[in-house]
C-alpha cells in the first residue's frame, strides 16, 4: 500500500471525512485530498500529528513494504510462569496461546532475512557451503520466537521474548506458506499450537 491508501484507510477505520481531519490538523482538505492520492505529502509536523491522530505510527505510514495495519502492543511478561506442554513444545509457544485463548489458529513461524543482491552474490560465490547470513540471522533470534494468530475478525503477528511478548494485526491477510514483512520472509512451521 502506499502511503495516500493507507493514510485514507487509516483516516476511514477513524471515522473521519477528509474535511474532519483537515480541520483537525489545521490544514486544507484539498491537502489531505492531494495526501491520499499520492499528489503530495504532509511535512514532518503534519505527518506526526496525523499518526498520532490516527493512531498508527509514522513508520506504517511511510513505509510501503509493511503490513501491519497498527502500532505494535509491547507487553512485559516473565517466561517461567509459563509451561511448555500438550502442542506447547516451548515457553513461548504457551505464552502465546495464553496472550490469544481466542484464536482459532495459531502457527509457529520461521524467519529469514531477504538478502540483497550482495549479500547473495557474497554468499554464492565465497561462502555457498557455509550460509553466513542464515547462521548470523539464527544467532541474532535464538531467543525470539515467531507466530501468526488469526481470530475469527484479524489476523497477528506476534513476537515473544524471555521478557516482553508484542503484537500487531496484519493490514493484509497471509496467506500461504510463506509471506514477508519488510525486510524478512516467514515460513509457516509444519504444526500448529490450535
């Protein structure tokens, strides 16, 4: 999405016309119009107000590789007060069903870093028996699990730590195997927790 189509639908899921956040903003509504048509971009004030406003954040607005349709929700949690057990083949995985006891599904995820051209040339052509890359991605999230958790009205992605567990509902729904998020792929695990 770019960024018009999601400041519009972030201005519609808010209720507002054009003309109410004009107003809000202190601005036109030829300018929140020529905004959400791609024919113009607020300044940098006008785009915190309006992200605030919206209550997306700025990074989702401009960033055209994302998904999330919200802010992330970052809580605090304590891994030992959960047990792994039954489908939870670790801490995280019961944190997560404990965080969504609603969800109708909810899959284990991979994560890959997308490499650019470089890196995969570099990883070709000097390293191919080795996977630099892939082996510095696993290290840097040894301690980080993935997980997408669907609703019956949306759709998660959520990320659980020893300490924090973070959420934020997907824009777009994913589909099939595999999906990116900006700069990583995901690939669904071969079981699910529900």
């Amino acid at each position: 999405m770019t960024f018009g189509e999601k400041l519009k639908e972030a201005r519609q899921k808010a209720g507002l016309s054009q003309e109410q956040l004009s107003e809000k903003l202190h601005v036109s509504r030829s300018a929140v119009a020529k905004w959400e048509t791609g024919k113009g971009m607020p300044d940098i004030e006008n785009l915190k107000a309006a992200a605030q406003l919206l209550n997306v954040s700025i990074d989702y607005l401009l960033d055209e590789g994302t998904s999330f349709s919200v802010q992330s929700i970052k809580e605090r949690i304590d891994l030992n007060d959960y047990e792994k057990g039954g489908r939870c083949r670790c801490k995280q995985d019961a944190a997560v069903l404990a965080k969504f006891p609603q969800a109708v599904q909810i899959t284990p995820l991979i994560r890959k870093k997308k490499l650019t051209g470089f890196e995969k040339l570099l990883e070709w052509t000097v390293m191919p028996s080795f996977g630099a890359f892939e082996v510095a991605e696993q290290l840097s999230n040894k301690n980080t699990a993935f997980y997408l958790a669907t609703t019956d009205s949306a759709q998660y992605f959520v990320s659980v730590t020893r300490e924090f567990i973070e959420y934020s509902e997907l824009a777009k729904k994913a589909e099939g195997k595999r999906f990116e998020i900006g700069e990583y792929v995901f690939t669904k695990a071969g079981y699910e927790l529900k």
